[in-house]
C-alpha cells in the first residue's frame, strides 16, 4: 500500500531474504525513520556494500492537481443525468421552470456584502455603493460593477452585483482594485462578503438584544456575525446600554471553530461566545442561581443551519456538478434529524429555531422538519416566516420520494421499501418519508405552507432551504433521556442501600453485648453532631433535579482576581456590580475579556463534562509593557473599547470630529494642546481624568476618545488614547485600523478611486494573481488604504 497506493496480493514467500525483499521496510538496520541516531542498530555510518545500498530509493513527490482547479472556466462540465433526472421526479419547481433553474445553477455566483450598522462608516459605504450604481450603470466597460441593493434586508444595508461572480472576481485583472477595496473594508468589520441567502435564516430568528441565542453548526461564522449585529441594532444612535444578550457559536471541527473565533471577533461584541462540541449530543446546561438550585438552560433563539450535501450550492462549488449522487442527502438525514430535536430539547417554551440547509433535496429538507413535527405533536408547530417585501421562494412540498440508486427505483413510503434497504449501516428509515397516521395530514400541509426552498433563478442566488419551528410546550423525555433518568436513580438507590449498611453496622457495634437501652437519636434516624454516621433517614428521596458531579462549564477562562479588580474598578470608575462579566483565560493571562449578561450567566452554569471553549467575550483590557507609576496597569484595548465605554466607564473624554481626526494623523498632542481643545469647545470631560495632585492635571494612564453624539450621527466612535506626563497618545494597534478609524470620519474613497484601472483592465502590469498573493500576505495595510485615508 505504501509503494503502490493500494493494496497488493502478497508474494509467495520461501526464505527470510525473499521476505526483506517483498517488505524491504522490516530490513535489518532501517527502522522506521532513524537517521544518523548513533552507530549501533538501527542508524549510524554505513559501509559500502551494507543492506543500505538495496534500501528502496524515495520517490520524488509527484505533482498533485490543484485543489481550486474548479474554480477556471470551463474545467468542469457542468452537467449530472442523475441529479436532473432525481429533482424533475421530486417537483422542485413548475416543469416550466426547469431550463431556467437549470441554466442558473450553470452560472456563477454574484458577489454579495453586508454592512455593518454597528460602524460609524456604515452610512458612508451605502451612499457610495449607490453612487457606484449610478456612475456603471450606462456605461458598458463599467456596467458589470453596478451593485443592487437587496430590496428585503433591513436597513438597506445589503448588497451583490449580479454580474460579478465569486470564481472570476479573483482571476480577472479588471476586478483586482474592487476586489481590494472589499477586502480592506471586510478586514476592518466594516462589511461582511456572504452569500445571499445565507442572510435569510438569521431574518427569520428574530433575534433581540436581551436574547440567548444558540447556533448549533456555526462555521465559518457569517450567521453567526450577523446575528451579532443584529442584537447591536438597537443601540444605534445614542443609546448608553450595551445588549444583554449571548450568541453562542458551536463548531465540531477544532480548525473551523477557531476560524469561526477570528470571524465573530473583528466585531468587538462582548456577547459572542464560540464553543467545541458535537451539535447532536450538545450538553444539558445547568443554570446554578444564588440560593444554590439549579433549572435547565435554555435559549431563547436557536439556529440549526446543519451540515448538508450542499447540492444548492452548485454555482459557487461546480465540483458537485461531478461528485453528487443520490446517496449523499440519505447518509446525513439522521444527523440533520438528531441536531434538529436536540435544539428543540434546548430551546425555551416559546422560543424559535429555524432549521436550514443549502440542499435542495427533500430527504434533508422537508423530510428533516415533519419528522420531527410528527415526533413532538403539538408540542412543535412551524410558523410563518416575516413578510420580507422582495423576498422570493417557493413553498415546501407535501409529497416527495427517496430513491437509493440511479438503476433502483423511486419510493413513495417507507412499506414499498424492500427488506434489504431497510437494514444495513446506509438503510433508508422511516422518517425519510412523508408522514402517514393521525394527524399526517396537518403536518404536510403545514409543511407545504410555511416551508421555504430558494431556487437560483427566482432571485439570481443559490440553492437554500428554510423552516421556522416554534416551541408551544415542554417536549415528552427522549428514549436516552429516560435512559439516564432510570440510571441516575439506580445509582441513588445504591447509595442510599451502601448508606443504611454502614449504619447498621455502626449501630451493631456501638451497642454492648448485653441488652441495653435504645438511644433516642439511633431510634430517630436524624444525625446529630456526635453521631459518628448519620442514620439512613437524612437521605431523601431522588428528585428531578440537575444530575450529581456537575462541574464548571469550561476550563479555559477564569474569574479575574479581587486585587486585580479593585484596581480596573478604582481607575476606570466601574460599578462594583460588573465584577462578575471580567475574565482571563489563566492568571498570566495578559489579556482580560469582557463579557455581556447573558455571556456572564453562561459561564456560571455547569454541565456533567466541561466543554472546549474558543473564545468568549471580547478582549477589553491588556497589561500594559511598560506604564506610570500612577497609572493601572492595565489598559484599554481598541477591539473591545466600544463595548466597554457603554458600561459607566469614567476615563473617557468627548472630542470633536476634528480633534479625533488630529489625534489619528499626528499620533500625539501635548497636554498643553488638549488643553487648549477644551477650552475651544472641542473637548470635555477633562475633570474625569484629573489627578489627584491638582484640578488642572491629568491623572496618567490609558483611556477612551469618544466622538460627540452631534457628529456621530446614528452610529458612534471610540478611540483608545492613553495620558503621558507630557502628552496624549495614539493607543490604536496597527496602521490597518488606524486607516480603518480615520476612513469612518473622513468617508469612503470616490467611486473614481475605487474603480481604478476597473475599464481599462490593467493593474499596474501585474497579474491578478500575483496582487492576490500580496493582499494575503500583507499583514497590515496596504499603501493605498493609509493613502486614501
């Protein structure tokens, strides 16, 4: 197998040197991988004529195709008999329809952006891609880069240009300026590059600043942002509090969810947490209150986006064209099923989960949704998705058929199934049809009504599919959860039994021989302080209640310590109240997060096995390298001062658009000059940061820059600066979000300077690809954004 690849008949073997030959790894001096390990067995110098020189030569690594090759035009044929054949049977669309979806499916994808409300550039971005819009539209060398705005998103503020596709926005040169305008903005958080319909299932939550909200598969993260976003919505403006709710983000796979950390954190929210965990076995999470009881946590919003065959997503990943067979929605349903009634068991009487997919297959889709409508009765109900004016889709269906083979035949119930498929590790169950008994009939059609399935040519998007699912009542126990209930009390009555044995022989042999009085506290049962073991009595009987051995939810993150607040507390003038939402990872950690109410209530729960934890909160202070012997020690960070300015903080100043936009250029300003702005009109708050020694001095150490509510408009910036003896410095960490920062306050570049070079498809002689490598590798920013800036 190591030679060829795959797996060989073995030679016939006669001697032990025919065997070092047909196997020459098991040679005698060449194990495993040792190279010059000493001169014993096994490495060392060799002669000449040793076994060495019949050691089998390494083959030169031969060149792999690339991985991204179906990313070129034309190296796939976009073609599957199959899967046309399968989705005329189930009647996805009118018989109509068919060429058109078809033919959308064979093109690319548009290029689609949404904006973050939650910066002050977001205004500013809008008005220009609007400008962009009417600058292309008319002229042919540029029409192709005219945005359109997405009728249906709130807030105008998403967008895709249907002429621009993902897999050519990276290969053709005439892109590459629009393509890193996008990118500067994405980097900094100002917008978010995601599909279009991938927006959809968030809209269809509902989510609110005070929710707990659960996304059960969340890389790589785009949803899982925006429903951040979402919950800062109403804080725009001038609104002091920050939310109190919690997105907790949950990834399977470890590189995916930290990938998914670093996507939630160009926010700066502290209410994103992302966790490590199988979604279908996502544990119970215990919420332990002051007086010591313990109830279920349970969510308020829940988003189920399960891992799929992706057969929507074609435009984008053509590959699938060639890989999909009729298999691949079958061998995920029970998956998509069990995380499905898993995020009901977690979700809140009253709450909502929407379950979705990229799939356009009804075993994944529909099939998913009345199972698990038929499983819980009325206990779970599918509701109607809001009226989102523009929104274009088709409804569910109400009958559909599973099909195993390309030669087998289609099924429309689970008893025309033969008695081969119905076993076996790839069977077909009985949940993969649509329901048949009592009340099947009000399943279908409230499946047919409320469902939503997005094909490509409605809305020139992918393939998607929705539901809403709301929660009327507590769910009846599953099979496992009664399975636990009956083991955790089998091992009550144990220990209760193991107990009164002890007893009893305590009893026996606290009593002499001879016949002697009972004593009152044996007779009672009830322990007393001189009792050596307390009588079987004080045992209760086993409760519902939270099960034994609960322990912290995660290892990770810890309480910071009483010194340490006190210190942020006294310098920053926080409300002894916000103790409880600081921690660090370790206590070296030099970095302390800050978290919301809802984050700060998670992590005071408890579950029978810690969980992994990647991220949780967002970073608000850092220890300083170096800092003033009257300052603290710790200091203000960038990522996290948003946040942290809406909780009371008292070292802040108000300044004027014009002061901040000094600051950002100049870097510092003498004491004398802030002075001076303060005395203009420019600045306030001065007296919230004086020292001790005088009114007209400034205590040193890190603090907030925050622009005036009248400039700010319907978003607000914050600054970190931090106080010397002798000026106020620039505490912003890197160039890129210096740019970043300045660009908010000056506004976007001209459409002119966006479009650079856009018509006459040249940039500066370089190939496309070679500016893509430079962009990837450039860890700041680049010339062209500080200049535009």
């Amino acid at each position: 197998i190591a030679q060829t690849g795959k797996p060989q008949r073995p030679p016939a073997i006669d001697s032990f040197q025919q065997l070092l030959q047909a196997f020459p790894m098991g040679g005698k001096g060449w194990r495993g991988k040792r190279k010059n390990k000493g001169k014993g067995k096994g490495g060392g110098d060799r002669e000449e004529g040793s076994d060495d020189e019949e050691r089998p030569q390494k083959q030169a690594k031969t060149e792999l195709p690339r991985n991204d090759i179906w990313r070129e035009e034309g190296s796939w044929e976009m073609k599957n008999e199959s899967y046309e054949a399968y989705y005329q049977k189930q009647g996805v669309c009118p018989a109509e329809d068919w060429p058109k979806l078809v033919q959308a499916l064979r093109t690319g994808l548009p290029v689609a952006i949404r904006v973050n409300r939650m910066r002050l550039g977001a205004t500013s971005l809008c008005n220009r891609l609007q400008e962009m819009r009417e600058a292309c539209l008319g002229n042919e060398a540029r029409e192709q880069f005219a945005p359109i705005q997405l009728s249906w998103y709130p807030h105008d503020s998403a967008w895709h240009w249907p002429s621009l596709e993902r897999r050519t926005v990276k290969k053709n040169k005439r892109n590459v300026q629009l393509k890193e305008y996008l990118m500067h903005r994405e980097r900094s958080g100002l917008i978010s590059r995601q599909e279009v319909v991938s927006m959809i299932p968030p809209l269809f939550l509902g989510v609110e600043p005070d929710h707990m909200v659960l996304d059960l598969c969340a890389a790589p993260g785009s949803k899982t942002s925006q429903m951040l976003e979402i919950m800062h919505w109403p804080q725009d403006g001038k609104a002091t509090r920050a939310p109190k709710g919690m997105v907790l983000a949950n990834e399977l796979q470890w590189k995916r969810a930290n990938m998914l950390a670093h996507q939630v954190s160009r926010l700066g929210s502290p209410c994103a947490v992302v966790v490590n965990m199988d979604a279908q076995f996502f544990p119970e999470l215990w919420d332990k209150k002051a007086s010591g009881e313990a109830s279920p946590l349970r969510f308020d919003r829940i988003l189920a986006d399960v891992p799929c065959s992706g057969d929507g997503t074609m435009r984008k990943t053509p590959y699938i064209w060639k890989s999909w067979t009729l298999r691949d929605g079958l061998s995920l349903h029970i998956r998509q099923l069990g995380i499905l009634n898993r995020g009901l068991d977690l979700l809140k009487v009253g709450g909502r989960i929407v379950y979705s997919t990229c799939s356009l297959n009804p075993a994944e889709d529909e099939s998913v949704v009345a199972a698990a409508l038929q499983r819980h009765g009325g206990a779970v109900v599918l509701v109607p998705p809001p009226d989102l004016k523009g929104l274009n889709a088709a409804h569910g269906l109400d009958k559909w058929i599973i099909q195993d083979t390309d030669e087998g035949p289609s099924y429309e119930s689970y008893e025309s199934v033969p008695k081969e498929l119905k076993e076996g590790k790839c069977r077909i169950l009985p949940s993969m049809f649509p329901p048949t008994g009592e009340g099947s009939e009000e399943i279908l059609a409230s499946v047919k009504q409320h469902c939503r399935r997005f094909l490509p040519h409605l809305m020139d998007t992918g393939g998607f599919f929705a539901a809403i699912l709301e929660k009327r009542s507590d769910l009846k126990p599953s099979a496992k959860a009664r399975r636990d209930e009956r083991r955790e009390k089998k091992q009550a009555q144990k220990a209760e039994q193991e107990i009164v044995e002890v007893a009893s022989v305590a009893d026996a042999a606290s009593v002499p021989n001879s016949a002697a009085e009972p004593s009152s506290t044996v007779s009672t049962g009830v322990g007393s302080v001189g009792d050596p073991v307390a009588g079987p009595s004080i045992v209760a009987e086993p409760v519902s209640g939270p099960p034994q051995g609960l322990r912290r939810l995660t290892k990770e993150y810890v309480a910071i310590s009483r010194e340490m607040w006190q210190e942020i507390r006294d310098f920053y003038g926080f409300d002894e109240a916000l103790a409880a939402q600081f921690v660090q990872r370790n206590d070296t950690d030099a970095r302390v997060f800050l978290m919301s109410e809802g984050v700060a209530r998670l992590m005071k729960s408890e579950v029978k096995l810690p969980t992994r934890m990647v991220l949780c909160g967002v970073t608000a202070l850092e220890r300083a390298k170096s800092s003033h012997m009257d300052a603290c020690e710790w200091r203000l960070v960038q990522q996290g001062v948003s946040a942290i300015g809406m909780l009371g903080l008292k070292r802040r100043i108000v300044a004027s658009k014009d002061f901040i936009l000094r600051l950002l250029r100049e870097k510092e300003l003498s004491l004398a000059e802030v002075r001076q702005a303060a005395a203009d009109g420019a600045l306030s708050g001065l007296e919230g940061i004086s020292s001790k020694l005088g009114a007209g001095d400034m205590r040193p150490g890190s603090l907030a820059v925050v622009l005036e509510p009248s400039a700010a408009g319907s978003a607000s910036l914050t600054i970190v600066a931090e106080v010397t003896d002798a000026t106020l410095e620039l505490s912003v960490g890197s160039a890129a979000e210096t740019a970043a920062l300045v660009e908010e306050l000056v506004g976007q570049p001209e459409v002119e300077q966006i479009l650079q070079g856009s018509a006459e498809g040249d940039v500066d002689g370089k190939e496309a690809s070679d500016v893509d490598v430079e962009m990837a590798d450039d860890g700041g920013a680049s010339e062209s954004a500080v200049d535009i800036a």
